[in-house]
C-alpha cells in the first residue's frame, strides 16, 4: 500500500525559505518518478516532478527558485522553496508522477507578505 508522508510546511516570510519533505513506502521507490502538487487553485498543480534518472520538471511560476530532489536511501523526496512569493502558499503534496489517487494529508506552507 502505496503511503505518502510530507511535511515542513509552515509560515513563511515573502522572499524566505522552506523545505518539504516526503516519506514514501509500500512501492519501489529507486525507480520511480516523484512530483509535487499545490492545492489551491482548485484542483492539484504541478510544482515539481523529478525521474529516476535525475530528469526535473518544475512549473513555470517557481523556476529558479524551488528545487526537487531524492534520496533513495530514505525514500524521502524533497523540495526546496527558495525566494518564497505569497502565490506560493497552500497545501503542498507528494506522489508518484502521474499518479490522481493515494494522496497523503499534504503540509500547508503560508507566506507573509
């Protein structure tokens, strides 16, 4: 059974820095590919998606400032939210890439303007 943890998120100052986490288990995770959503708007986004060969893909309005990455000895994905813009708040959430259904409870991040 596929599970999704994340967290870090918190509240945040415009122009500060925030990292997410996001434990996964119950799949194999080496192989494959992990994204990160934000909710809102009203359904769940793209922010960032990141292949087992290292292939990122990030969303136009965070590029160059938020950074996917892995561990694979943890299970663990990241994202690394630098210059924080208040648009960027709301609940982030980890999963497969691609995947529309398991999801975990998410981690809200808010920004202060």
């Amino acid at each position: 059974q596929v599970q999704l943890v994340e967290s870090g998120g918190e509240l945040v100052q415009a122009g500060g820095s925030l990292r997410l986490s996001c434990v996964a288990s119950g799949f194999e995770f080496k192989p494959t590919a992990m994204a990160w959503y934000r909710q809102p708007p009203t359904k769940r986004a793209l922010v960032a998606g990141l292949s087992a060969d290292g292939t990122t893909v990030l969303a136009d309005s965070v590029e160059g400032r938020f950074t996917i990455s892995r561990d694979n000895a943890k299970n663990t994905v990241y994202l690394q939210m630098d210059s924080e813009k208040p648009e960027d708040a709301g609940f982030y959430y980890c999963n497969i890439k691609g995947r529309t259904c398991g999801w975990g409870r998410g981690t809200q991040v808010t920004v202060s303007s």
